[in-house]
C-alpha cells in the first residue's frame, strides 16, 4: 500500500514532535530533581504553595510527571499517552503562567535554565505553541493509530 506524501511528512512531524517534548521534558524533570534545593525554593515563592509540605511534595511530583511523561513518548505504544500527559502538564504550566500575569499580585519565581531569557509573556507564549504541538502530535497519532487499525482489518477480512 503506498503512503501520500503529506501521510509521511505527518510520521515525520510526529517523530520530530515527540523527540523534541522527550528532550524537553526529560531536560525539565532531571534539573528539577537534580537541583531540588532550588526548585523547592521557588516553589515557596508561589503564594498558594507556601505550606512547606505542599512545596516538598509538588518539588518531587513535577519532575517525576515530566520524566513519566518523557519515557511515555520513547516507546511507541505509549507515546499518546505521553503525550496525554504532556498536554496535560501543559495545560497547568500555562495556567499558572496566565494567572502570573493577569491575576497575581506580583510576580513570585523565574523558571530555570533557558527560559530565564524569556519575559513571562513570552513564556505563555512559548507554552501555547508548545500545546499547539501537542495538539497536532496527538492528532497525527491518532490518525496513524486509526490508519494501521484499519489497514489490518483490511488484511483480515482479504484472508
């Protein structure tokens, strides 16, 4: 059966996406756990997350959700979930990033690593495209995975 072109451009949209939230999130996660004393510390910047004991836990689950997820996304039968959860990881980060901006009365933590560089509008901004690659991931997976379903009922149902 021979594949479109635009077929094996989104396979190679798909592998280009999840190579690039493997590597990002993996990046994310190990930093975060690796310097824990920092992230917990700006973690307890945040105002609702003030209780030390909120801190310490949302310290250590982040980083293992971002690694989840990153691992999730290598192997191929639980890449949609990864990226699941990727959206979903998204979807907080972008809330928090929203209610930095437009409701808190002051700006509490910088992020790390890179995004330093990036003012805190930016940094929504980067999230929202991140999601919007996310989205169209998801898509193509879906479709991929909707694809194979279909080609071997195809091949079933000529035996």
């Amino acid at each position: 059966m021979k594949t479109s072109h635009f077929h094996k451009y989104q396979l190679i949209g798909v592998e280009a996406i999840c190579i690039f939230f493997i590597i990002l999130f993996m990046y994310a996660g190990l930093t975060k756990l690796l310097d824990g004393s920092t992230f917990y510390a700006n973690i307890l910047n945040i105002p609702q997350l003030e209780d030390k004991t909120i801190a310490s836990i949302v310290s250590i689950i982040i980083p293992l959700l971002e690694i989840i997820a990153a691992l999730l996304i290598v192997w191929p039968k639980t890449r949609l979930k990864g990226l699941y959860v990727v959206f979903g990881l998204f979807i907080v980060f972008t809330g928090y990033l929203f209610w930095i901006i437009f409701l808190s009365p002051y700006t509490p933590c910088s992020c790390g690593s890179i995004l330093t560089l990036l003012s805190w509008n930016q940094h929504l901004l980067l999230n929202v495209i991140c999601m919007g690659l996310v989205i169209i991931g998801i898509t193509f997976l879906k479709k991929k995975k909707k694809s194979i379903r279909k080609i071997s009922h195809n091949r079933l149902t000529q035996v």
